[in-house]
C-alpha cells in the first residue's frame, strides 16, 4: 500500500499542474481586460468562503476581504456597499476566491488564488443582460505551504495586479 503521505503530496502536485493552466490562457488579454475597468464609480468586494478548518487555522473570509478593502481604499479606489452595488450602473465587483485544501498527511495547505472582475455585460449581436460575467482576471497562483500568511501575500499580489490594471484606465 502507498504511504498516505506520498499519496497527498502526489495529488497537491497533480491539482496544482492542473490550476497552473488558467494563469497562462488569460495572461495574454490582460491589456484588453483593462478596458472593462474604465470609468468605474467603485467595486463591492465579494469574498469566497473558506472551509471550516482552514478557518479554525486562522484564515478567514473577513480577514481577506479587509485585507482587500484596506489595499483598495489605500489606492483610492471606492467601495461600494452592497446597496450601492445594486444601484451601480454594470453591478461592478470583485470576487476574491482562495481556494484552500488542508493536506492532513503534513500539516501544509495546497491552495490556488484567483480574483475577477464581474459585472453586467451587454452582448453586441444581442443586446440582453449578462450578469456578473468576468471581463477581467488574474490567478492561477498555486502553492503549497505550512504558513497562512503567505496565502493571504498571494491574495494580495493579485490584488496589487487589479489596482495596478484599474489606474492604468482610471488615473487618479
């Protein structure tokens, strides 16, 4: 029988070769992402849940999202209530998703870190409402490590990606 250790150090590896692709196919039309940003009055932040144990571990849905808003607001970037959101001409937010697994075998968690920009969108060829379609993302960081602050520096790199994407169509 194959020692449970090396059975989950093989699936973290063969998971995060999967998740490593999607950086890679968007990576090209970053420039033209960038478009869908201009003009923006503010985004809402949405947070992805968190399991439960990788909660009790300390990372947390809220942690995250303040960690996100405080690098907003630093930039001058508006944040919209969830109020505002509704009202907000496009419905403009940014999904955060931290997907994080706990390998039991060896205490590490495997997580892969992906933000979009969602808003609603209105085909050319026919003109009906999209809600909540991705015009812009970055992602695919994938990694294994035993310390959860460096999965919350991953959130924050991709992050910095937005802000930076944003001030490139929106100069303060």
């Amino acid at each position: 029988m194959v020692n449970k250790k090396y059975w989950c150090f093989f699936l973290a590896v063969i998971i995060a070769l999967l998740l490593s692709t999607t950086s890679i196919s968007s990576a090209g039309q970053y420039t033209l992402q960038q478009e869908s940003l201009r003009d923006l009055k503010g985004v809402y932040i949405s947070v992805e849940s968190l399991a439960p144990e990788i909660q009790k571990d300390g990372l947390t849905k809220d942690r995250i999202g303040k960690d996100v808003e405080l690098m907003l607001r630093k930039d001058g970037i508006n944040i919209l209530s969830k109020k505002e959101w509704f009202d907000t001409e496009g419905s403009p937010c940014l999904y955060v998703n931290a997907h994080v697994l706990k390998l039991p075998a060896t205490r590490e968690y495997i997580y892969s870190v992906n933000i979009s920009f969602k808003q609603t969108v209105y085909p050319a060829r026919k003109p009906v409402e999209i809600t909540g379609a991705a015009t812009w993302t970055t992602g695919g960081i994938i990694g294994i490590t035993p310390d959860l602050d460096k999965i919350r520096a991953s959130v924050k790199t991709q992050i910095e990606e937005f802000i930076k994407a944003y001030l490139a169509v929106n100069p303060k």
